[in-house]
C-alpha cells in the first residue's frame, strides 16, 4: 500500500508548479488517484488533489500529514487526473490553471426533496400515531394516502429511510417518443452503427437541417439504453431553450444541461450523477469536456468548426483536442458534426483518420436557397453608393408586398466604423487600444469594441481643431436608419447592444413568429441556429469585411459564416434566396458559397495552406509578449526569439520561428503586443523546444515586467 501521495493545489502558489508530497495518514482505509484532500501548505490550509502514489518518499524535506480526506463525491476520477497532466503539458500551462478547467464541487449538496416510497406500511403508520411532529407533517400523510410522494429531505426523513420504512425511488416520466428517421438519415445512421467501435473518430458532414441531430439523438439512445453516458458538446450560443426541449423530449430522464451559469448546486448534482455512473446524456459546452464520466459510451461534438470551442483565455485550450484525447483514452467513439468542416478536420478525413458521413439534402428535400453576388463596384460605377444594391432592394419590396421577413446581415455594431478629420486626415482610434472607434448614435459617443472605453462624441478633430471629423462606412444602428428611410417596413436591430435583456432571444422568437417584423438586421448573433419559417430573404451586407482578415483562416471563416448565414433563409416551405453584396465577386470563397460546394473551396484552400505551410499541414505555435513599456517588451520578445532560435538549432528541431513582430493589434488596454510564431510539422519537438525556452526566460529580468501568453492551438492571430 501507498505511503506517500503526491498533491497538486487548487490554489495557484507563488511557488513552482509543483506536486507536493504528503503522507498517507496510517487510518486512511480507501484513498486512490484524484482524491480530495486537505493539507498544511507554508502554514496555510489548502485544498488538493492526489495526483501520483508512491510507498518511497523522495522528497529530501520534512513530509507533514495529510491532514484530511474529503468525501468521495469530490473526488477526480483517475482518467481525468491524467487528463489534466496532459493538458498542462501539451498546452504547457501549469498543473495549477489546467486543474481549475474542472469546475470540482466544493462541497456535497444534499437534494432539498427526495422521491420516496412506503415499504413498510404498518410500522410506519404506527411510529405516525406515536410522534407528534411526524402526525402533522401534509407530505407525509399524503405519501401514507398515495404509497410515494416527494417529502423534504430532513433528518426525519432521512432517519425513516435509514430504518427500512421508506425507500428513495428514482421519478418515472412517461415512455419518450420513437425517433423515426427518414431513409436518408437512416441509411447513414446505419453506416455509422456499422463502423462504430473503440478507436472510430467520424464526421457528419450535412447542410444546416439536414437532420445530424436526430442522427445524434439515436445514436444516442443506443448508448444510453446500453447503460452508458453520451457526452454532447454544442458552441456556446447552440444550448438554447429550443434544443434542451428537444434533447429532453426524447430523453427525459437521462438529459443532464451543464454550463458555466448553473449555480454550485446545480453543478455538484450533474458531476455527482456523473460520478456514479448514471446513464445520462450531458448536453454542454466546453466546459462539459471536463465532467468525471466513469461509464461514457460516446462524444459527439456538434459544430465541430466552431470558434467557441477553442479557450482564448490561459490555458488556452481547443475542446476539440480535448474530446480526441478523452475518446482514445477511454476507447469511446467519436463523433463530430457540421454543415462547414474545418480544414484540420477535413484534411483527416481525406487522409483516412476519420471516416466520413454525408448528408446531402434537407429533411423532407427542402431546397436549398438560391444566391446571388452583387458586385458593390458596378453598382457605384452606376450610380448608386448605398449600402442596399438594385437587385437586394428589389428583393425585399417583392417580400414586403408578399408579407414574407427578410434577415439583413451585417457584422458591425454602432453607427460608422470609421472617424476620419477631412482636412487633416486623422483617423480616430481608441487612445488605449491600437483600434478604431465606433461612432454610436444612440449613445452619442465613440466606443471601442475592444475595450469598452467610451469617449463623448465630437466633430472637432484632436489633432488640428477644425469641426471637421466626419464619419465613414455602416454599422447596424445606420444601416436600420437608413431602412426606416428606404421602406414602410416594421425593422428589429438585433446586435449586442440591443440584446442586452435577459430574454431577448425568446422576445425575437416570438416577435418573428408573430409576424410583427418585416426586416430582421443583425450581426453574427443571429447568423447560428435560428429557424424562422416566414424568413425567405437574406442579405448579406458586405461579405468582404471578413474576408479581408491579416489571418490565414479568413477565407475558411468566411465561408462557414456565409453558409451559415444563407443558410436562414428558405427554412419553411417557400424556398429562399441569398443575396451576398461584395467588391470581390470573383473570390473563390463567394463562388463556392454561391454553389454549395464545400468541396471545390476545401481543396482549393488546402491547396493554398500546403503552398504556405500552415495548418493543417504545420503547426504552429503563437507567443505573445505584452506591457506597457514598448521598449521593453520589444526587447523582451527578441530576447525570447533568439532563445527559441538557439535551442530549435541546440536540439535540431527543424523548426521556422518567425517574428518578432507587431501584433496586427498592436496595442490593447494600453499594453503594446509583439508575437512570436513557431511553426514545423512537428508539434512535440517543437513543444520541448518552447517548453526549454519558457524555462529559460522564467531566470531573465523581463519575465517579471511583461505578460507571456502561449498559444498552442492558436486559431485567431490578432
Ligand atoms: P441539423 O441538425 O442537420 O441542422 P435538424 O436535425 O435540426 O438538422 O433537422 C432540421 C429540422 O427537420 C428540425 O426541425 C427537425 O425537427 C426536422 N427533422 C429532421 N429529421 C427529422 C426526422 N427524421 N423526423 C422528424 N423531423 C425531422
Ligand atoms: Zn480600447
């Protein structure tokens, strides 16, 4: 037996990262990998967990007791103590930071009611004579009346259970409906069954409603009816009311919600069923990736392409990465899920490494919209320089008479994304940030999108004092201004600053159904998951603006938005059209999206990566080394490059280190940002050479006057 438990703190300490050691009190009778515990840490109480075992001591200090081992029910499982190992390592963040993405219950929260059931009717009944307190409890006599009943989890109770009167029963909701696949669906379902096994990793490839998550859902079912767990994954904005109701609907037993916003109560009870073993299906985001499943049967990660998976914050991790790690170590099938694959996805797909399901049509063949591009340059050579071209306004007059709704894409908040001085030229930017401010009508000020300052809105220019700043370019406050000009139309503005309610979401739900809008603008927020019937025309305002990114990924992106985007339109029985407005109406992206073919751009754009080098043919690795002091940091980042550059020869890792350079956002809350960008094909050498070099770095005199942020999985490079 062990002696000797090595610990890691749930507390960041000023100290290394380390794990502590700790003997085993000699009473302790069960203690394993991913116990709770509490120790004396520098004097200090503090919280851990059991990391490694040992019966040797190799830790030349005084090794203090354990001082307490807390409930089973707090405990990590084995699996997910070497989870969090692999995290720290692979995304080289401390054990500290990679610990802390398990959101591990503090305490055990007892369920305020129980469901219980008389077993022993008689001796009940007389100890209900004997006690007073017993004789007036209604629930109580309730339950006697109908044999079961929920009761307040008191002591009383408790000790009525405990005595063999009562027992807990589990709640019986009615038998869930059969789902019944069309023969498209099931053709795949059937496919998918067939291949399913301990190292499968699949894609379901199929356009938005063409049915994955009813494929999904029996799949499901098998697993669940097998006694095991389904983890689903969805981005953050897909855990709406719509599609809890309708995981719920077919299981209504067994679907557990988690997120970040449920309260600690709420979060102990899905980790404690979890924990046992339940056969549940966990619907979450990313978060949910780090729940203790003991039984899981199956991951399925919808909207695999999706930003929201990846952590911007330390430890920056991507879920997706994540869920592959989990499914191989426990042996459990895989299954991701999009109408827009990413690159790395695709890529393996072609390889071989996943297998590849398609789902070509809509449910019952709705048709798919038709699109249109509309170059932005010949309409200006012809006359007209709005932000509404010919053909898009001929469109939404024809659904106005029609009485049918029109969705108006744009990603901009705010009034005029650009504050230029006419006579000197000054362009207005956020005096913290290296950005543009927005000029915000309703307000009546300048924001900056990136760090919230707002400055009170001015003609008169900073720099030469003349009245004279004028403003440029549409966000979605102009472009609803200039509707309300252009039509007799009832128009909703639908941004973050319009959404800032508690239920505004369901408010345009019902506002839509109601038919009490005509014209829909909004930003990316409604671009995912929304399904408006009446909704027969999309416009998409200026397709360029995400195109023109300084990132490799621009064009991938854009071309999962702008799906994603024409994808709203046509969703009801008439079929819907798409009008994309651009200045770049040859662009491959455009065409592609115009012809629904994720194949043509997906070659064409893995074509372009493997020319450049990038992902998913390389890797590459981003350092960011931000402060206040310019000079310093500049300093600091040439001092970390050349340390990468002497160890990658030292170790000859064969790996290009690019930079350092200004970060394309130069300045952000007053700090000044370079990076750094490593890229070589192999991701494990070049992870030992970064990890040397943070060590390194740690001893020199910059580390403790600037940030260092390391991104592994970087997927946007502002
Ligand atoms: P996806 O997940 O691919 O976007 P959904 O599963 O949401 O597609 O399906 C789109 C719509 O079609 C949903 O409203 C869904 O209820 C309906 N639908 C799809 N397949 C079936 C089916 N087999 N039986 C009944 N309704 C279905
Ligand atoms: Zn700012």
């Amino acid at each position: 037996m062990a002696t000797y438990a090595q610990v890691a703190l749930l507390r960041p300490s000023r100290y290394l990262d380390l794990l502590y050691t700790y003997k085993i009190p000699y009473e302790a009778n069960e203690i394993s990998i991913g116990a709770r515990v509490k120790i004396n840490f520098n004097n200090r109480i503090e919280e851990g967990f059991i990391f490694s075992l040992s019966t040797e001591n190799t830790y030349q200090g005084e090794v203090k007791p354990i001082l307490e081992i807390l409930p089973k029910d707090l405990w990590l499982t084995p699996e997910l103590v070497e989870l969090i190992k692999w995290v720290s390592e692979y995304y080289l963040c401390s054990i500290t930071e990679a610990l802390n993405l398990v959101s591990s219950p503090e305490k055990i929260y007892l369920p305020s009611e129980v469901l219980c059931a008389v077993v022993d009717e008689h001796r009940l009944k007389q100890k209900v004579e004997k006690s007073k307190c017993l004789k007036n409890d209604k629930a109580l006599a309730n339950l006697l009346k109908e044999k079961s009943g929920w009761l307040k989890n008191s002591v009383r109770v408790r000790k009525l259970i405990a005595e063999g009167l009562l027992t807990v029963i589990e709640k019986k909701l009615p038998a869930p409906p059969e789902i019944v696949l069309s023969d498209s669906q099931s053709s795949v379902y059937r496919r998918i069954v067939h291949d399913l096994g301990k190292d499968f990793v699949g894609l379901l490839h199929g356009v938005t409603g063409s049915g994955k998550t009813e494929i999904y859902l029996k799949l499901a079912g098998d697993v669940i009816k097998q006694g095991k767990q389904v983890l689903f994954l969805l981005p953050e904005i897909g855990i709406t009311t719509q599609m809890v109701a309708r995981v719920k609907k077919y299981f209504p037993d067994h679907t557990l919600v988690y997120h970040s916003r449920l309260n600690s109560r709420e979060k102990f009870f899905v980790w404690h069923e979890v924990r046992q073993g339940k056969p549940v299906l966990v619907l979450g985001p990313r978060s949910a990736a780090f729940l203790p499943f003991i039984k899981l049967g199956l991951i399925i990660l919808d909207e695999e392409h999706e930003l929201s998976y990846k952590q911007e914050e330390s430890p920056k991790y991507h879920v997706r990465e994540v869920v592959y790690w989990r499914a191989k170590r426990l042996g459990v099938p895989l299954l991701l899920g999009t109408a827009t694959p990413s690159l790395e996805t695709y890529a393996a797909v072609l390889s071989g490494a996943i297998k590849y399901y398609r789902l070509e049509k809509r449910y019952q063949n709705r048709p798919s919209p038709k699109i249109f591009i509309v170059d932005m340059f010949k309409e200006a050579k012809e006359g007209n320089t709005g932000i509404i071209s010919r053909t898009l306004n001929q469109k939404i007059e024809e659904r106005l008479v029609k009485g049918e709704q029109v969705f108006l894409f744009l990603n901009r908040r705010g009034f005029a994304p650009t504050i230029m001085c006419r006579s000197c030229g000054y362009f207005y930017r956020c005096p913290d940030c290296d950005v543009a401010v927005t000029y915000h009508k309703e307000e009546k000020n300048f924001q900056c999108h990136y760090c919230g300052k707002k400055i009170v809105a001015t003609r008169k220019c900073p720099v030469c004092q003349e009245n004279s700043l004028d403003l440029y370019g549409y966000g979605t406050e102009r472009v609803e201004e200039e509707l309300q000009r252009l039509y007799q139309a009832r128009i909703l503005r639908v941004d973050y600053d319009t959404m800032k309610g508690k239920d505004s979401y369901e408010k345009i739900i019902l506002a839509m159904k109601r038919k009490e809008v005509d014209i829909l603008v909004g930003t990316q927020m409604l671009a995912k998951g929304f399904d408006f019937p009446d909704l027969t025309l999309v416009g998409v305002l200026n397709a360029d603006q995400s195109l023109n990114l300084p990132d490799f990924r621009a064009g991938e992106r854009s071309f999962n938005l702008l799906t994603q985007v024409a994808g709203r339109a046509g969703r009801g029985i008439v079929p819907g059209e798409v009008v994309i407005q651009t200045f770049n109406p040859e662009n491959y992206v455009l065409k592609a999206v115009k012809d629904g073919n994720y194949q043509q751009y997906a070659l064409k754009e893995l074509f372009n990566r493997k020319l450049a080098g990038y992902p998913p043919f390389n890797k590459i690795f981003r350092i960011i080394i931000a402060g206040r002091d310019e000079q310093l940091i500049l300093e600091g980042a040439k001092c970390f490059a050349d340390l990468l550059k002497f160890n990658s020869e030292r170790l000859k890792a064969n790996i290009e280190i690019i930079g350092p350079a200004s970060a394309p956002y130069y300045k952000l809350k007053r700090n000044y940002r370079y990076h750094i960008l490593i890229k070589g094909n192999k991701g494990n050498i070049a992870r030992e050479v970064l990890k040397n070099v943070v060590l390194e770095f740690k001893t020199t005199s910059f580390y403790s006057k600037l940030t260092l942020a390391l991104d592994l999985s970087p997927q946007i490079f502002f």
